[in-house]
C-alpha cells in the first residue's frame, strides 16, 4: 500500500520534524548504517554516504502552491512520499485543496 505523510510548515502544535522523522524510518534500512562507527572521520564519511544513498533513494520537488514532496519507492513498488505543505496547520492541512488533489492521484481516485 503506498502511504502518503502529509504535515503543514504552520503547525503550531506538532513540529513537522515529527514528519520528516517518520519518512527517515522508511528510508533508513537502505542507508548504511552508522551503528559501532567511531571517530571522526569515520563518522563523516559514512554520513556522506547516508547522503549520497538518500539523493539517490528520494526523488525531491515541489508541487507549486501547495509545498514540497519528496517519494521513496519501496522494493515493493509502493511509494511513501512525505508533503510538506506551506500552510494548513495542525487541523487543516487534510483539507488543503493540494493534499486532497495529491491523495486523489496518488491513491487513484482522480
């Protein structure tokens, strides 16, 4: 099943690192690991790494007035995306007319 994380820039009441923390969870199994990594340089280079692997793993742009989207495609062929729109705070951001539109073709129903 794809899943679609959608979080307004204007939510006073939940950070959307929340968000982003939660999109990292799905990707973070195909990054290398940093776990037992010591030192410095060590730790940079595997970050580096982490970097390079999500720049190929996500696919990043922006749905214009509405916010950014950044997708993952799974091994399964379903797709996690995470939007990140500019306005809808905590309660309306499921009723911005960009999220609907999204959920409606991400999901098929357009």
């Amino acid at each position: 099943m794809p899943i679609l994380i959608a979080h307004s820039e204007d939510d006073w009441d939940i950070p959307a690192k929340h968000s982003q923390s939660l999109f990292e969870a799905f990707l973070d199994p195909k990054l290398p690991s940093i776990v037992g990594i010591e030192g410095t340089k060590a730790q940079l280079e595997v970050l580096e790494a982490r970097y390079k692997a999500r720049e190929a793993l996500v696919d990043k742009r922006e749905i214009e007035r509405v916010g950014n989207l950044e997708v993952y495609e799974r091994d399964n062929g379903n797709r996690v995306e995470w939007l990140q729109t500019f306005w809808g705070g905590h309660n309306r951001v499921g009723l911005h007319d960009g999220v609907v539109d999204h959920m409606g073709q991400m999901f098929g129903f357009l």
